[in-house]
C-alpha cells in the first residue's frame, strides 16, 4: 500500500508536506519521498529514503532545509522509489503513483518497441511510477495523458503530480484508494486520507470522484475531468485495517465503522466470556463496540510497545517481520489470569501472529481464548492494492486449509474455492473450525460480508470486497 500528501500554499509549504506525509507512515514501510518546487528559481528539489530500517521522519528531517517553495508533494510507499523527476513537453513535473499494475510486464514491452527509454533501478526492475510518467506525456495535455495511462493498466492508479503551475491530483478510474482535498486560509492539500489534516489546520472540503482530475492552485481548485458515474469500488479493507481511526472516506469515519462492526458481532454473539480486548492497532475500535454490544467489559489484555520501534518500521525478511509483530505486542498477565479473554482483530492473512498471540496468552494464564475477526475470511489475493505481500494465493491460510481438506487441486478450483465464501455454508463452517483448531482458539467467528457492508453504509456495489468473495463490478 502507500499514502501521498501534497500542498500548495501562498507561503513556504515544506513543513506541511513533511508532517502532512509522515501522518500516512501506516500506509507504508519500504520508501519514502518528498518534492518542493520553488517558483522565484524555478527549482526542483527531491529527495527519496528507504525507511525499511528507518521512519521517515528520521530519515528526512536533516534535509528540510534545502526543500524550498509554496507547493511540494511526499509519499510513503511499498513500491518503488517516488517521487520521479520528469521534463517533456508539459513542462516539468514530480510524480507519485499509488495502486497496482498487473499488466505491467505487457506495458513495459510496448514502451521499448516505440524506442521509450526505460531505466533500471536497484531492485533490477523499471519503475512503475517511470512507465505511468511516459505513458502521460504521450498526450497533448496532462489530464489526456493520465486518462490514457489509467486506461491502459489493469489494476489501480491513483496520482499525483507536482508541476510548475500546481499540484495536479488524479483519483482511480474506480475509486479504489481514495483522494481527499483539504483547504485553510492560504492553501490546498490533497492526500489519501485526511489523518493529518486536522493538526495541520486543513478542513476536508471535497473527496473526489472515481477518475476524477483537478489541479490545486493556492486559492482555488480547479476540475479538469469530471468524474465517471457509477464507478465507484471503494476498497473495503480502508475501514478494516488500512485507515487511521480519524480518516474519513466518502463520509464514514474509519473508528466508526470499526465500532459498528464490533457492535454488531458483540450483539449476535452468544460466546460467554470474561472480557474482551482489540490487537492494537486497528483491533481496538472493534473491540470497544463489542463490548457494548455484548455487554462485557473491555480490557487491555494486549499491548502494543513501540517505544524503540519506528512506526513504519518492518523488515523485509518474513521471518524477521514474523518476529518483529510478535515482539511489538505484550500480553499482560495480570489482567488475563483464569479469564476467558476474547481478541478482536482486523483480518486472518497468513496466520502467523495469531498463533504467537494465541499461545503466548495461554502461556500467560489465560482460561480460553476467543477470536473475533473485523473481516469474512480473506480467500482471494488482491488485483488492485497490494493488500497481501502474498506472491502466491496459496499463502492465505484459508487456501492452505482448503487444500489440507480436499486437496491443493480444490484448492485452486475457483468454483470449488467459492464454496467457502458463502457463509455458514458446510464447507466454511469446515474452514473456520480447522482455523480455530490449528491455532488453539476456542472459537473464531469472521463478520458476515453484510455486516460490513451494512457496517461501511455505502452500497454494496459501491465497494470492492474481491479478496472475499472474488467479485468485482469491472474485469481486470
């Protein structure tokens, strides 16, 4: 995943550029980027970091003072190194990119037949940010040229540009991650979430539309494309685990909704327990609507230390992330001594950190352990995020276990796979149990996927919940 910010302002912007990026740290964890452009020299300054091993605050802070201008614009990301430098006939622009292209092999191959130059990176792979970037400038006019480039990837595409007559914003042809526009006296920002805008000074004051394009000036937004109707596909997983608790996305505030979830399964539940607790971080908001919905108390039996952990720190090996996750995390054993504790957490991907926790509270004294998941079981990888770093679909535990039950070859048989998302059916019951036995949960219990949707209140064709159920309103 990743998150950009960008701003333009009748004064000097660095220092909302800079926090206003650092607030999306959760969004990523491989790079980090930032852009200013400085209108009296007609400058570009830019500067790129891995904060693999490193937040972006402390990685970036030392260079702010050559970062100069009224407009610039940041990312933090999963992907390649952003913001990249261009100059072409539309003059000279930074560019960030956030989504997925699945084609991006195919688009690659046709850049070099037409003698497109493409360059190498550190990873031995072209940029993608580098193939969106020559794509635009293949149009007579930016907004043609990000229309052709969104048109021509299968997957997402949402971006930013800072170019010397503005910061030119563009939403996904299908509103998959979102673009938010925020306004104070003097300025407009633009970002994926509008977390930072508040201690910033911003007010939310437009979300934009799937496709939609406008261009931020310091005292006006101006609309270059309109955005496309009926379109919407909205990822469901924002309000699950990607968003901050304070973002808002087409009106529904990420805790709220976390809140609802919770509410609703604390309600239907007939589990007894003692108490009940969310794994930080994104587990917390569904937690405390549990236990009102279930009228049982809300305790911190978990918490997360991050004291000497950078916030968007992760390493790139797994089993170095595997211990990482554990050891950000402590159990107290005071408060879970001969309880029967229930967990809410956001999503069941791999595995793994369940397993840690389930064993290390049982460790710990507690009596039973109950799971309660934000989420209906993920069993498709996402085309579109990045949601999973899984390569293979095969590392979904609900696929491994669909293959212990019937065999890998049902287990990549999307007809017999789909059997499994139907809730309550035979074969998810079959599913959910041998989850919960794997890892020694007393029980697990996924939310109904209309739950959450009812939970999120937009329509249900208004957002994508592929990685469920496998569905999406368009083909890739």
């Amino acid at each position: 995943m990743a998150g950009f910010f960008g701003a333009i302002s009748i004064y000097p912007c660095v220092t909302d550029v800079f926090y206003g990026t650092d607030y999306l740290s959760h969004l990523g964890t491989r790079r980090g980027g930032m852009a200013t452009y400085d209108e009296t020299t007609g400058h570009f300054n830019r500067s790129i970091h891995s904060i693999s091993k490193a937040s972006f605050r402390s990685k970036m802070e030392e260079e702010l003072p050559k970062f100069i201008g009224n407009a610039g614009i940041g990312i933090i990301s999963d992907t390649d190194a952003q913001p990249l430098l261009f100059n072409s006939r539309h003059g000279r622009f930074a560019l960030i990119t956030i989504g997925k292209i699945n084609n991006f092999e195919e688009l690659a191959k046709q850049a070099l037949e037409h003698n497109m130059h493409l360059s190498e990176f550190s990873s031995g792979k072209v940029n993608p940010t580098e193939l969106v970037g020559l794509m635009i400038i293949q149009k007579p006019s930016l907004e043609e040229g990000i229309r052709y480039a969104q048109e021509q990837i299968k997957g997402s595409l949402s971006l930013m540009l800072l170019t010397e007559n503005g910061v030119v914003c563009a939403r996904d042809l299908w509103g998959r991650t979102p673009v938010v526009i925020g306004q104070k006296e003097g300025a407009f920002c633009a970002a994926s979430e509008p977390s930072a805008f508040y201690n910033l000074g911003y007010t939310l004051v437009h979300n934009l539309g799937p496709g939609e394009i406008v261009r931020l000036h310091d005292n006006r937004m101006e609309k270059l494309a309109e955005p496309l109707p009926d379109h919407m596909q909205i990822c469901s997983f924002l309000w699950v685990y990607y968003g901050f608790p304070t973002s808002v996305f087409e009106g529904r505030n990420v805790e709220d909704v976390r809140n609802n979830i919770g509410f609703e399964m604390g309600k239907e539940d007939d589990m007894q327990v003692d108490c009940c607790c969310g794994v930080p971080d994104s587990g917390i908001g569904m937690a405390i609507g549990y236990s009102e919905g279930h009228n049982v108390p809300y305790r911190r039996a978990v918490t997360k230390y991050t004291t000497t952990w950078a916030r968007s720190f992760m390493p790139s090996s797994q089993n170095m992330r595997n211990l990482v996750a554990k050891m950000k995390l402590i159990q107290n054993n005071t408060i879970i001594q001969n309880r029967r504790v229930l967990l809410c957490d956001d999503s069941i991907v791999r595995g793994t950190q369940l397993r840690d926790n389930t064993r290390c509270l049982l460790e710990g004294g507690a009596k039973e352990i109950h799971m309660r998941i934000a989420s209906p079981p993920l069993v498709y990888a996402c085309p579109f995020i990045n949601f999973s770093e899984s390569k293979s679909v095969m590392e979904l535990i609900t696929r491994r276990v669909i293959a212990e039950l019937e065999g890998e070859e049902a287990a990549m048989n999307e007809e017999r796979v789909h059997a499994y998302t139907i809730t309550d059916s035979p074969e998810y019951k079959r599913m959910v149990d041998c989850i919960a036995e794997k890892f020694g949960l007393h029980s697990l219990r996924f939310t109904k996927l209309e739950t959450l949707i009812r939970a999120i209140g937009l329509p249900h064709n208004h957002v994508c919940t592929h990685c469920f159920d496998g569905s999406s309103s368009h083909t890739l």
